[in-house]
C-alpha cells in the first residue's frame, strides 16, 4: 500500500511535468508534419536572408526535368549567427551550382502554401558537411 | 499516514527542483556563458557609478550549439528561448475573458507577427548599452527590427512635449504614446532604477493575449556585478492588473570581443499560412 502510494504521488509529479511541456507549444505543427521527414536535393537558388524566418530557395528538378522551387524555412538570422553560420556559409558553394541534400518537415495539406514549403532540419552539402538546425538526427538518419 | 505525508512532500518539492531547473534560466545564462563573471571586479564610470557599457549577452540558446568539423549541430533554441520564462501577470477577474480570447486569436491580433514592434517589458533587457554621465541608450537587434531607446539619467524629467520645428509657431508639440516610450533612469545605490511611460497600447506584456493600457508604467533594474549583468522589470497597470507584475529577472553575461548587429529585415511570409497559424514563441 505505501509503495502505491509513493508511486501513484511520483505519478502525479510526472503528469503535471508533462502537462506542463506540453503547454509549451510554438507554430510548428499547425504548418508542418513533423512526423514526416522529405528528403531534398536540388541547387539553392536564392537566400531571402530575412527575419523572423530565413528562407532557402531550393531548385529541386524531378525525373521529367521539371524544377520546382521548394521554399525551405529556417530558424531566424540571429539563431543561425550566434550558431556560427553566416548566409555565405548557407550558400556555399550555391553559385556553382552546388547540390545539396535538404531534409525538411514538408508543410501539411491543409497548410495554405503558395509553393511546395519544408522546415529546415538539415542542409548537407556536396562535400559532407551539414548543419543541422532542428529535430532528431535518427529521424534523419532513417529518412531516405 | 506519516510516511505518505513524507513521500508527498518529497515529491513536491521534486517537481519544484525539475520545474525550476527547466524554467528558470536565471543565472543559468551566466554559467553557460564563459566570459561573464559576477566575481569580476565592477569597472565604474568616472562618477562612480557602475559603467553598464556593452554588448550583454542574453540567450541561452546558441551557446550550446555544436561544432564537429565543418558541420554545426544547432541546440534546440526554441525550446531553450521557452525555458526563458518571465512569469504570468494577474488579470483583474473581468479581464480574464478578454486575455483568452486574445490568445486565441494571437495570430490576427499580436502585433509582433507582422513584424511590429514588441514594446517594453517585452522586447527583453538590453543587447547594447553606451553609457555617459548624462544618460544611457539601449540598442536592440530585435527579431522584429532595430529599436532604441535613449534614457537620461541626470535628473531630467520624462519628456512629455517637443519644441515646435515651424519658425514662429510656439506651441510644443505633445509627444505621442510610443511602444517603447518613454525612460528616464536613476540611481540607486549601484542599481539603475529606470521609469517607463508613454507607452501606446497596441502591444502586449508578452505572448498569450497579455494586453495592457496607456496608463501602463514599467520599472526597470540594471544592476552590474563584475561582468554580469541583471535586468528586472515590474509592471505597473492597474486598470487591468489585479497587482504590479514582477517579471522574473535575467542575468546577461557581458561580451567584450562582439559587437550588436544590424538586424536582418523582417517581413511576414507566413501570412498565407495564419489560417492555420495558433501560437508562436514569442520571447525575446
């Protein structure tokens, strides 16, 4: 009985944690899948380096050749700076005519886009090297 | 019963630690950063108040991002910037209907999401500090934009009017209600005490539908130890609060080899996603 009561009183403590968390809500999942991780590639064409999401423009070309341009959301200018990357440092080597590999939470349907949009969660480049701004890196890892 | 009472209050004040060690960043700020030391000695302007000159870190986040090679793996800053945690001001009851209405509506109503200003206590403390004898500016590279505020501190009174700019006309001009108003600031002791009035309506005390009146005053304490400094602000509005709310202070660590930036543009590229838009961390 007293070890009931020990574990149902921790129980209680845990429930209001998490009711707590929970409460702590941001945009995010009214926009973007975050359950889905889309795996990008394509050239950056543009960085709208703008708050108080920075944008990459990403050309993604299909099997038909077809380009698409997918929006790609990013954290704010100063996130990204006080991280240590810099607009040059997003585009790289872009005007080459880099491909890149973008790994995005893709913009729900019911998410009123004007274009195909993606939540930044990593951008690696042609050499291997990445940042990662966002989410579980399993779930990237698992991505294809 | 005696043993049950025991585990109960164990486990309070368990989940008042872990609450606390998730929320409060309080001097959390301080450890994480390692220039800034409350141990320092405290440099002094030549009248001997403490010099608050700089640029004074304030996240938390970014700190703790990650360099492996050419690769950065970023620390969560949202969920570092929500365990930056002000406090919750006290509505009189019949304005608790309106606060949550406002909530709800955050997107369409919060001025911020247009790129608006966010207005005092809510822009935050100061991100740069130049500090004269006579009076004191703070500079924000706000996610929002560039603001400003220019304070004296040598006895002059708030502004409340400005001399006229057209030859020969002599009536003074009253100055307008502004989103970060209007400060004046005094010393007490080694704590710089500063009074905000002036301040227009249209923007909230934070997230969540906080609204307030013109008659909204704010009181803010800098105080520097070594190279630390504390912002706290109180705020005063008694048309709709129920009692002056006391924001939970912050302590900034100060950065002597960075300067403030230029803010990047802010334009809203959500807009034809607000339908779906409900909240959005909004601390600064």
């Amino acid at each position: 009985m007293k070890v009931r009561n020990r574990v149902s009183a921790l129980l209680a403590v845990l429930f209001i944690l998490a009711v707590a968390s929970a409460q702590a809500h941001h945009s995010f999942n009214d926009i973007f899948d975050v359950g889905t991780v889309t795996t990008l590639k394509g050239t950056i064409s543009k960085i709208d380096w703008i708050n108080p999401h920075v944008y990459i423009n990403l050309d993604v070309k299909d099997s038909s050749g077809k380009v698409t341009t997918w929006g790609v959301e990013s954290p704010p200018t100063n996130h990204l700076r006080s991280a240590g990357i810099s607009r040059q440092d997003l585009l790289n080597n872009a005007s080459a005519g880099e491909v890149v590999t973008v790994h995005v939470n893709p913009a729900k349907a019911t998410a009123k886009a004007d274009r195909p949009l993606g939540l930044l969660m990593r951008i690696t480049y042609a050499d291997g090297h990445f940042f990662h701004v966002r989410g579980d890196p399993k779930e990237i890892a698992a991505a294809k | 019963m005696r043993r049950y009472a025991f585990v109960v209050v164990v486990a309070i004040i368990a989940a008042i630690a872990l609450y606390t060690s998730r929320t409060s960043v309080t001097g959390q700020e301080a450890r994480q950063a390692a220039t800034g030391s409350p141990q320092a000695s405290t440099p002094r302007l030549p009248d001997g108040h403490p010099d608050l000159n700089g640029y004074w870190y304030r996240r938390l986040a970014p700190m703790t991002s990650q360099k492996v090679g050419e690769s950065v793996i970023m620390a969560d800053a949202f969920a570092t910037l929500r365990a930056i945690n002000p406090g919750t001001p006290k509505y009189k009851p019949e304005f608790a209907a309106r606060v949550k209405e406002l909530e709800k509506n955050q997107v369409h109503e919060d001025l911020t999401y247009i790129c608006g200003p966010p207005g005092v206590p809510r822009i935050g403390p100061p991100q740069r500090i130049f500090h004269t004898a006579r009076d004191l500016a703070i500079l924000y590279d706000d996610l929002n934009g560039n603001f400003f505020r220019v304070i004296p501190t040598d006895g002059r009174p708030h502004r409340t009017t400005r001399p006229p700019n057209v030859p020969g006309l002599t009536d003074h001009l009253e100055i307008d209600p502004s989103p970060h108003g209007n400060s004046v600031g005094r010393w007490e002791g080694d704590t710089l005490v500063i009074e905000v009035r002036n301040l227009s309506a249209d923007t909230w005390l934070g997230d969540n539908g906080l609204f307030h009146t013109e008659n909204l005053r704010v009181i803010e304490r800098l105080t520097r130890q070594g190279n630390t400094l504390t912002w706290q602000a109180t705020v005063e509005d008694p048309e709709v609060l129920a009692e002056p709310w006391k924001l939970n202070p912050r302590t900034l660590t100060l950065r002597p080899d960075d300067e403030i930036e230029e803010a990047a543009f802010c334009q809203d590229r959500d807009t034809s996603l607000k339908q779906d838009l409900t909240y959005h961390s909004n601390i600064r």
